[in-house]
C-alpha cells in the first residue's frame, strides 16, 4: 500500500501532464465559479465594490434605527420633539447617497460598455437553441464541398455518462474555441425563447427566434466551462447544457482540420 502511494506521488511529481479544468457549480455554492475571461473578472470586482458600499449603508442605516428607537422611546422620552425638517440634514442625506451612485455608474457604464463591444473578431460562432438541444455553426471554415462545419449538441443521458462526468451538465459534442482570442458568438433559436449563458465566461445571451444577438469571448485559460438554458422554454428546459471547451491554439486547429475532413 505504502509502494502503491509513493508510485502515484512520483508519477503525479515528475511527469508533466495537461491540467483541464471543469467550471462547474459546487454543493452548497453561494459565491461565484472562478473567472475565465476578463468580462466576468469584471462582473465579480464590480460586486465586490457594491457590496462594500451596501455593508457600510446597512450598518449605518441599523445604527440609526437602533439609536432612535433607544432614545425616543415614551419613557425615555415623554415630551416628543416638534422638530419636522432639518435643511442641513435633508441636503446630507440627499447629496451623500446621488454622490455615492456616482461613485458606483463609473466602473457599471465601464463594465456594460465592455460586455457590448465586440472587437475584431477573429472566429465566428453561430449558435442556434432548439427545443431542446444547441446546435453550432462555425462559419468560418469550409470543407472541399462548400459546407461550413456545423453539429448538435445533445445532453448525454444519465445511463451513459462516465466516471467522473458531470450529470445534466454533459453533452455529446461541446463548443470548442481557443484561448486567447476574441471570439463573436451570434445567438438565435429556430422555436422558442432560449438563453445561452456560461457563468465562469460571464455571458448570458438571449436566443430570440428571427432575431440575431451577438456577444462576445476572450477566454483566458483552458478548461471545460459548463452552461445551462436561463430561459424557460418548456417541459425539457433543464436538460439543454451547454460545455464550451477552451483550448490551446493547436490543439483548436487540429479540431477544426478534424472536423472539416469528417
């Protein structure tokens, strides 16, 4: 057993492998999953600033509650104040929270303004939601016969999943895009209302039939990014994910050369 251990840990020690990660929810998650492209780093620094602000009002906001009903309680106070309005502490309360919002639109505007703006593009995926599956179109690369590469992309049953696999979350044929690069996604659906969203890619994308919407990616390491359906969209809703896989530049080029000569 002692052998068994020491082998695994010379194994895992000195020979080089390829880390793939998986972005998915954990149990009893609260937070959000790990970023993996700058929108979503974004998307989490900007909580993270308005959660500071909403800790500070909602303590002083208690501490005043608090106070006045401490001390302008009958007994404590039997003769109540005729006071009605104050102008200075009408302008303080007034002045503070516009000069707060302020503080907050700048990097909210920064922020929307970056999640609309797609810059030249290098790939262009369409993505297409039926009820109830995706389906990809890379328009981009053509075969000898003038088709451009396009497939489903079907959740795997429960009964043929693997070890380790995830379930509901699995597909058949995942949406495989390389690092570092910018990517335009066009979202659209063939039915009904669809949504594609990712939460580690910070992207949440309405799927509007006879309507094209477009996002955008620049995913910042490799790994397995798992999405679901955000828009109710009838009886099999929960069972359309969504698997974006990033990958190395060659490793994207080598899927493609794959694809085109299937």
């Amino acid at each position: 057993m002692v052998n068994l251990l020491y082998l695994n840990f010379i194994i895992i020690l000195f020979i080089p492998t390829t880390l793939s990660y998986s972005d998915v929810a954990e149990n009893w998650q609260v937070g959000f999953q790990d970023p993996a492209t700058p929108i979503m780093e974004g998307i989490i620094n900007l909580h993270h600033d308005l959660m500071f602000f909403i800790c500070i009002i909602s303590v002083f906001v208690t501490w005043m509650l608090v106070r006045t009903l401490w001390h302008f309680e009958h007994n404590q106070n039997p003769v109540p104040s005729s006071l009605v309005h104050g102008t200075l502490i009408e302008m303080i309360w007034t002045i503070t929270p516009a000069f707060i919002l302020l503080i907050i639109a700048v990097p909210s505007f920064s922020l929307l303004y970056a999640m609309d703006e797609v810059i030249s593009p290098a790939i262009t995926i369409k993505t297409l939601g039926h009820q109830w599956y995706w389906s990809y179109e890379y328009s981009d690369y053509y075969n000898e016969d003038g088709e451009c590469i396009n497939f489903d992309s079907y959740m795997v049953p429960e009964e043929d999943l693997l070890i380790g696999q995830y379930r509901l979350l699995e597909v058949d044929n995942r949406m495989v895009v390389p690092i570092n690069t910018h990517i335009r996604i066009i979202v659209s659906a063939a039915d009904v209302l669809h949504s594609w969203a990712v939460p580690s890619l910070g992207v949440k994308c309405d799927a509007i039939p006879g309507r094209l919407n477009q996002t955008s990616l620049f995913i910042k390491r490799e790994g397995l990014y798992y999405g679901q359906c955000s828009e109710i969209c009838g009886i099999n809703h929960g069972f359309m994910p969504i698997v974006v896989e990033a990958v190395a530049l060659p490793n994207y080029v080598q899927w493609i050369f794959n694809k085109i000569n299937e």
